[in-house]
C-alpha cells in the first residue's frame, strides 16, 4: 500500500490551480476572447469547428504577444489579466498558470506551440487529408515521494491535510504489465488499470517522455474534462508504435502500470502446407502448361516463365509485406519491467532455383529475421535433412547453408527452409536440379559491379573478375543524340564526372553529373544510358542539389516513380521555415527484411542544431527535433529499428573538439541523451543489432550491441591508423544472425576487416592508394567499400586507377582490375 500526502495545490496559497480549475479557466478565456473578436454569426463555432477554433487561437496569441516578438511573458500576461479583469476571485488560476503548466523548455515564455498546448490543444495539419485535426494535451507535474508496504494489490493513498481530498489507488497485481496485439493499420485503445475515486488525471509515458504534451502522429490522450477515462487511443496503429507504455495518475508515479502494445501485419499469415506420409500421394500443380518441366521425383516444378508454383509460394513471396518495429527500453543495457518484443520471421533463400551437373559443388543459403532471432530446419522434398547429412551434404553457417559436395541426380529436389521462434514460423523453397548438360545458372545482367569512372561506365563480373560491357563517354544516349559523357569546353581528352548513384529496384541506376547538372538514369535491361533529369539521388530518388561545389545554393529535390518507365521530372520539398538554400544534407532509414515502409525522414539545415522531420510520402515539413541541449549541429545518422533510436554524429565545437553522439527516439522525436563518450561516423547492420561508429579523426572503430529490447550495451573498441573512408557490411558466411563488416581506407593501402561477434580482426593488404581527398570534393568518402547483396560473396573498392575485387567468404583479395581511373562510383546490381 502506498500512502502520500498530497502538497500539490493546498499548502501553499499562492499555487491553489488544480488540473481542474485549470481547465475550466481555458475554457473562459476562449469563450471570453470568441464573443469579443469573433463576428456574432460565429459566437460558439469553435467550439465543434476546428478551423474556427484555430483561427480564434491565432487572433488570441496576436492580441498576447503585445511586442510581436513570436513569445508571451509574464509582463505580457500580467497586461491582458488587467485588460479583461480576469482576477483570481473568479478562479483559483490565473493567466500566470499558463507559463507554469505549458513552459516545456523553463524558458519563462510561451511561443506559439507552447500557447496552442497551454489551451488544452494542439493543432496539427494532416498533410493527407488537408484537414487540421485537434487534441487535447496537458502537461504533467510531479508529485511527492511514497512509501510502498506490501499487499496484494498495489495501492496509493494520498490525504490533503489542509483540503480534506482523500485519494485512494489501487492496480491489481495480475494487471502490473498488460500485453495488446493490434492489426497494421486499425486502432488500440491502452486503458489504464488504476482506479480510485476522484483519481487525478492519467499520464502517459515512453521510454521516460510523457506523452500528454505531444503532438504524435496517430496517438490521442483525450482530455477527462468530460469523463473520459484517460486511456491511449491509437487511431492508426503502425509497427513504429510497437513498445512499451506507462501510466500513472498525476503526481503519483510510485503506482505505474506498464502496457506492451504488438503490432502484427495480417499479411504475414501464410497457408499451411502438410508434409505428406512417407509413399503418400500426392499431386503439385504449375499453372504455366507452356513452360512447365518436372523433375526426375515430381516435385519441382522447373521455373523458366512459371511465376505462381512452388506451391503458389512465389505469388506469397512477392505480395509479402513486412514491418518495422520499436521497443520503449533504457540506454546502456539497463534492465527492463516487461515483455520482448515479438516478430514472426521473414525468410529469403538463395538461389530460389538452380540446375548443376553430375561432380559439382552446390550450396543453397537461408536468411531470416525475426524476432527472437528464429532457429532454422530444412527439409528436402519434406523430409527432414538431418537423417541425409553425410561428408557429401553437410550443413553449415549454423544451419543456414546446405552445402553439396560432387552433386548426383539424386540430389534433385525442392529445399525448404524453415524458421521458427514464438511469434511464428516462415518456410521458402530453393531447387535444385541435377542434369546432365545442365543449363548453367546464369549470372544475366544482374549480380554485376556498375562501376563509374572518368572513363564512362565498366560492368564487371566478380567471380572471375570479367568485364562485361564498357559504356564509353561518347556513346550516345538512347534516342537522344547527346553523348554520356559531353566533352567540356576546353578540354582535350572526353572524362566523365560522377559523384553519387541509387539502383532502381534492378531496372535502373540513377547517376547524379554534378558539373552537367543532371542526373543519368542507366537502363539496367539494354545497358544503356536512356534518360536524364535534374540532379541528384528513393521509388522516389531524392536529390540534394549544391548549386555549386561550395554549396551556396542548395535545393532539395524528388523524382517520383523512379522504377516507371515514364516521363520524369523533379519536385521541390517544402521550404522548412521559407528556406530552401540552407539543406546541408538528409536521412532515409534504410529498408530490410522486417522493414519495408519508411514514413520519415530527416534534413539537416547548415549550422543549425535542429534535425527537421519531413513525411516521406507528402515531402512535407512535420516538426523539429531540437539538439539545442547539447549545441550539436548534425553531420550524419544511422536508425536501428531495435528500440527505434537515431544515433546523430554532430561536428565538432568551436574548438575543434568531437562531441558525443546524441540519442533521438523516433516515435516520441524526444532527445534521450548522449550515446556515453562514443564519438564519431555511425553505422548500423542490416539487422539493426550492431551500431559501428568511425571516430573521424583518428580512425578508431567502436562497436555496440543492440539486444532485441533495445538496450544499447557498452562499446569495445577496435584501434586502427586506417583512418577509415567507409563500411560495408556482409552477412556471416559462418555464423547464424551474425554480420561482418569491412572497412576501407582514405589514406592507406589496407581494408579491415572485423567479425562483429567476436571483435576477430584481420587486414586486407596492397590494395593502392586512395583517389585524394581533394580530388573527390563530392563526399567524405574518397574510397567507398561496396557490397553484393544480402547472399553476396564478394565487395568491391577502389583506388586511384584501379579496382580491387575482395572475396568475403575467405576475407581475402580475389583480383585486380587495372585502367579505371577514379571509380570511386560503384553499385551493385543482383541478388539483395
């Protein structure tokens, strides 16, 4: 049982505004201000009319703001309670409450945020439907101290010596954590389980913010002015909203209730498909007569132009849709109250069909992700493989590589791979044929290098290190009669510049031309360069614009449809505060697995400590996220979707100084704090478990691990004179749910290498010197480290005048191509 005394509002006379009182003086003033400004034949429209209200809001914060200065104070307060007799014999709040309940920053003004907030709304445009919608917030306020004894139940009881207010709360034990599941895409309600007569008002947390003072997209605390009883509405729940969510009545946090909410996607239900009995019958159909060729068992179905068999599978596979997801948690591995989150698995198999001759080497590879990390099992032709394991057929990585050595006609059939942990199971087929004469599994135009350099476009082949097709700077563009690569005037030998490229989905690559102002958009199909558009770099290509190399007209810009064979054009984003020539740079989460829909974004502005949200599919403007705190000006940001954190790198003081990273949570746009003393570049794994950080100035890499609940854990530290350019992450070839990471050089002639698990560290050697730094004035990144895919074995790196294929399987260089001249442009096409 808890007991406390409430000394909020009774002892002393001068703080007597209850929330109560406090509300209903709001209410007068609106009524007030709506029948002196407000034309007659509206009087009382604000009250149901959201844009009359708004407009009312905004007359009332004019008429305030007597100097125009954008702030209220309390001089200004003090005028408008003279003016209109608003004296506390009518209520026991007064004007001056507003800056006590609704000052958020302590800054002893309100700005307009802060006064649309202090009238108990807030007013929020929502860009798809054009409409403003308002909500109720209040701001919370601390209570006193408590003493918990034992009982069965969890009760607050709280007496008021002076006011004879008697509270008494009470949470049932079995109702301490509370677990809801929702759908993608309907609401939630979270109801608070504390109940008490004359229960002060609930507040609500995540990952230590309250709630009740934000203005969150799709998340409403309504007022209980008028009964309502303080639960969390979730209108449109999505898998960003996933975690965990306290509540607690106001000015008693000892007595909280901790809600988990889980967000599935029906999509992600799968059929059942039974393993038939060992001689049962069993009949497999392929939709595609003119193409269909079954295997020597009568299990597979040979896939040239057959789209829907495998068991319907891959019509499954190509609708499914995958989710994002975030946990509440605390910093530096603390422990937690509740539950982990839970994920059913997503599986990819590679390669999804293959055929190989009598005495050669097969291997078929498994990935998936989830939540836990899900265990693996394959089956061949439905039966477990565990009983074939041989020196011939073996398992490897942990389980997720079957791997045939001197493959034989029996060795035909369909591979499944099944993951499995709590939340569910996931199940993906890889086929294998043994023939002879086999058709080779093609390479095609995909799992290729595009490689960009002064010399036009090379496309290389990285097993054996072949150069496919060489686009030279005069060859024309696709119905067009412009070259490539246009010669300048003044110059005698026709060189290209490249700075940046984005693939397309496999069907394109855009190419951004910085001295042309344009952007080159490569037809991956034909090879052939077919179309440009202004500027630089999503099935939106988003593209920063410099103006010129010093950046003194920077614009932001998207091509939309990007993947259409269509007309393209570009689009502005909205201007952030009526500037569009101060973006220094932007953020896109990158896409995974378990990650298909990215609602936000980030730009930075030039020397300003603000990272502005922008909606990714209105390109607008949503708010800011001040680092003001710590006075960092960001430079760059990696997203991990485990607790759903933004790690910002800011640039160094006045003094040159590197200062620590900041932690944002991107469900409450909250700054959490410093990321500890970690300085530097950060980078995180596909899966969302490891955060690398590059400490720019010396080339220190520092590695942590982000568990499942989102608990970040204490670095350890790789020491190194690299000076490091740039990372590429690459899929254990041994281990399950494990990455490694390879790191290139700016000033050396070494790349590293690092198994994230173990911290184990070799060096890559004599791969040459680095294109300058001032010779790639286009990024910090004079020596890029590409990857091939999530199933690829191979990455590629530049130096000066050649290009340097390395083996990640055997961590070791596996050739060099010579002649290519600043190809510090490179990107992969294939398997992903």
């Amino acid at each position: 049982m808890y007991y406390s005394k409430d000394v909020l509002n009774c002892e002393d006379e001068d703080d007597n505004c209850r929330l109560s009182e406090y509300r209903r003086l709001k209410t007068k003033i609106l009524d007030l201000h709506d029948k002196r400004y407000m034309g007659s034949n509206i009087h009382g429209a604000h009250k149901d009319n959201m844009a009359a209200r708004k407009h009312l809001v905004d007359l009332m914060f004019k008429r305030f703001d007597a100097d125009n200065n954008g702030q209220i104070d309390a001089s200004e307060l003090s005028q408008v309670i003279k003016q209109e007799g608003l004296s506390k014999d009518v209520s026991e709040c007064t004007l001056f409450d507003l800056l006590k309940y609704n000052d958020v920053n302590d800054d002893e003004h309100l700005t307009k945020e802060e006064f649309y907030t202090a009238l108990g709304w807030t007013v929020k445009v929502d860009p798809s439907q054009g409409a403003e919608s308002l909500r109720p917030q209040i701001r919370p306020k601390r209570g006193a101290k408590a003493t918990p004894s034992s009982d069965k139940s969890l009760t607050a009881k709280a007496l008021d010596s002076k006011c004879l207010n008697v509270y008494l709360l009470t949470l049932p034990d079995d109702q301490k954590v509370s677990v809801t599941t929702v759908t993608i895409g309907q609401s939630a309600v979270l109801t608070c389980a504390i109940t008490g007569e004359r229960r002060p008002p609930i507040l609500w947390k995540r990952n230590h913010q309250y709630l009740n003072s934000l203005n969150l997209a799709d998340i409403n605390i309504p007022s209980q002015d008028f009964g309502d009883d303080g639960s969390l509405y979730f209108t449109k729940a999505t898998t960003t909203h996933i975690g965990n969510y306290t509540c607690h009545a106001d000015g008693y946090e000892q007595l909280f209730q901790i809600h988990t909410l889980q967000v599935n996607d029906k999509s992600l239900t799968r059929p059942s498909h039974p393993i038939p009995p060992s001689h049962h019958q069993s009949h497999f159909h392929c939709s595609d007569s003119a193409h269909r060729k079954w295997s020597q068992q009568h299990v597979i179905c040979l896939l040239t132009s057959c789209q829907d068999a495998r068991f319907h599978l891959t019509s499954l596979k190509s609708e499914r849709r995958t989710l994002i997801w975030a946990t509440e948690a605390t910093r530096k591995g603390s422990k937690q109250d509740g539950k982990i989150e839970k994920f059913p698995p997503v599986i990819r198999v590679y390669p999804e069909s293959q055929a190989r001759e009598p005495g050669v080497t097969a291997s078929l590879r498994c990935h998936a992700e989830g939540i836990p990390s899900p265990q693996l099992a394959w089956l061949k032709n439905g039966m477990d493989i565990t009983s074939k394991l041989s020196k011939q057929l073996t398992l490897q990585a942990n389980g997720s590589e079957v791997h045939i050595s001197n493959v034989h006609f029996e060795d035909t059939g369909a591979y499944t791979c099944i993951a499995k942990n709590d939340a569910g199971i996931d199940e993906d087929i890889s086929s294998l044929f043994v023939e002879d004469s086999a058709r080779k599994t093609r390479l095609g135009i995909g799992n290729m290098f595009y490689v960009f350099y002064e010399d036009g476009i090379k496309v290389i082949q990285p097993v054996a290190c072949e150069i496919q097709r060489h686009i030279k700077p005069s060859e024309k563009l696709l119905a067009l009669q412009e070259e490539v690569c246009p010669t300048s005037p003044g110059e005698e030998v026709q060189r290209c510049v490249w700075s940046s490229a984005v693939n397309i989905k496999d069907k394109f690559i855009y190419v951004t031309q910085p001295t042309l102002d344009r952007v080159l958009i490569v037809d991956i199909q034909s090879q052939k360069a077919i179309q440009l558009q202004y500027d630089k770099s999503h099935d939106q290509v988003w593209l920063l614009s410099w103006g010129d190399v010093e950046k003194n007209f920077p614009t932001l810009q998207v091509i939309n449809q990007a993947s259409g064979r269509v007309s393209h054009h570009t689009v502005h984003t909205q201007p952030i505060g009526r500037r569009f020539d101060r973006v220094d740079d932007f953020f896109l989460p990158a896409s995974s697995l378990i990650i298909n829909h990215i609602r936000y974004g980030l730009i930075f502005h030039r020397n300003e400590p603000v990272l502005h949200k922008i909606d990714l599919e209105t390109m607008s403007y949503v708010k800011n996220i001040s680092l003001r705190e710590f006075n960092c000006i960001p430079k760059s940001v990696a997203y991990t979707h485990l607790g759903g954190y933004y790690f910002v790198n800011c640039r160094p003081d006045s003094t040159g100084a590197s200062q620590p990273q900041l932690i944002v949570d991107s469900v409450t746009d909250s700054l959490i704090g410093q990321n500890g003393d970690v300085t530097g570049t950060p980078y995180v794994s596909p899966d969302g478990h490891y955060l690398v950080t590059v400490d720019d100035s010396d080339g220190l890499m520092r590695i942590q691990v982000i568990s499942e609940r989102g608990e970040i854990q204490e670095p350890f530290d790789i020491h190194t004179n690299l000076h490091l350019s740039d990372l590429a992450f690459q899929r254990s070839f041994t281990e399950l749910h494990q990455y490694n990471v390879f790191g290139s050089s700016g000033r050396q002639t070494d790349a590293l290498f690092v198994e994230l698990s173990s911290g184990k560290v070799k060096m890559i050697k004599s791969l040459k010197e680095a294109t300058k730094a001032f010779e790639w004035p286009w990024s910090g990144r004079n020596r890029v480290m590409a990857g091939s895919g999530l199933f690829g074995q191979y990455l590629m790196t530049p130096s000066r005048d050649s290009l340097f294929v390395l083996d990640g399987r055997l961590n070791k260089l596996n050739c060099e191509i010579t002649d290519v001249l600043k190809g510090n442009v490179v990107v992969w096409v294939g398997e992903s």
